[in-house]
C-alpha cells in the first residue's frame, strides 16, 4: 500500500471518529434514566390519592347540597330554597365553578362567602372541619370529573 493511500485512509478514519463522537455529544436530549418513570408513576399514585381522599370527604361535608354526582340543585341558576337563598350550583364542570381560581375555590370552601360579602346570610358559610390539604383534595376530585374541554379551559386561565 502506498504511503498517500495510507496518509488518506488515516485521515478518512480519523475523520470518521470525529464525526461519530459530534453526534453523539451534540444529539438533542438523551434518553431520560429508567428512575424518572417511576417518579412519574409516583406522582400518578399521589394525585389518584389525593383524588379518591377528596371524593370521600366531597361524599361527607359538601354532596347533602351539591349532590352525589357534583350536579347541583336542579334550576339552580334561576330559583331560591324556601329560606329565599340561591340553590347550590353543580361542581361537575356544567355550571360556573370553573370560572373560579383555585384560590377563590378555596376561600369560599374553607370561609365561604363571607369572605366575599360580611353579610352573606346564604347557607354556604365554609367548613372548618375541613384542612386546607383536605380543601386542595376536594378541590382535585371536583377538576377530575370536569370534561376534558373544561380542564384545559381551566388550566390555561388558572395558575395554581
């Protein structure tokens, strides 16, 4: 073999590992480690936890006015109960809740809406009963069965 053929392939080789070795140090986001799935997975367990902690005590402090399934009181938007105070709303997505921070959610939960008005005299008057981890716990059961266009509604306009 000639010494320019030598000369040559040296350097095509020593081209070659150049190149291979800038891919590999300059390919955009390597593969994430295995254990970052589990955290994922974790993360997944403490929001289905947290849902099904929310749901149970939604069942215990807030489905006697609101309804087993978040419906609401039927007509809610248009009549008063017998003592001349509005019905409760549906929290399933269909009403306005979701027009609501997440802030203002809590707030009316845990005050209720004498936070907003002293002089509110209707029957939602907060519960505290309740602690704030068990507000945020409802607060999730009542997003998660919210329809999917709700969510992503809520989700652009909310930021908790």
């Amino acid at each position: 073999m000639s010494f320019l053929l030598k000369s040559v392939l040296i350097f095509i080789i020593g081209l070659a590992v150049i190149i291979i070795t800038l891919l590999y140090f300059l390919q955009p986001n390597p593969i994430e480690p295995k254990n970052n799935e589990i955290t994922i997975m974790e993360i997944d367990e403490k929001l289905i936890s947290k849902i099904n902690l929310g749901k149970s005590l939604y069942v215990t402090h807030c489905a006697s006015c609101h309804g087993d399934n978040l419906q609401g009181q039927p007509n809610w938007s248009t009549k008063k109960d017998e003592d001349g105070h509005n019905l409760s709303p549906p929290l399933n997505g269909t009403g306005h809740t979701w027009h609501h921070s997440q802030e203002q959610l809590f707030s009316v939960i845990k005050y209720g809406f004498k936070i907003y008005n002293e002089n509110y005299d209707g029957k939602m008057q907060g519960n505290d009963k309740l602690n704030d981890n068990d507000i945020w716990s409802i607060l999730a059961y009542m997003k998660s069965v919210w329809p999917e266009s709700i969510q992503k509604k809520y989700d652009s306009i909310s930021k908790h």
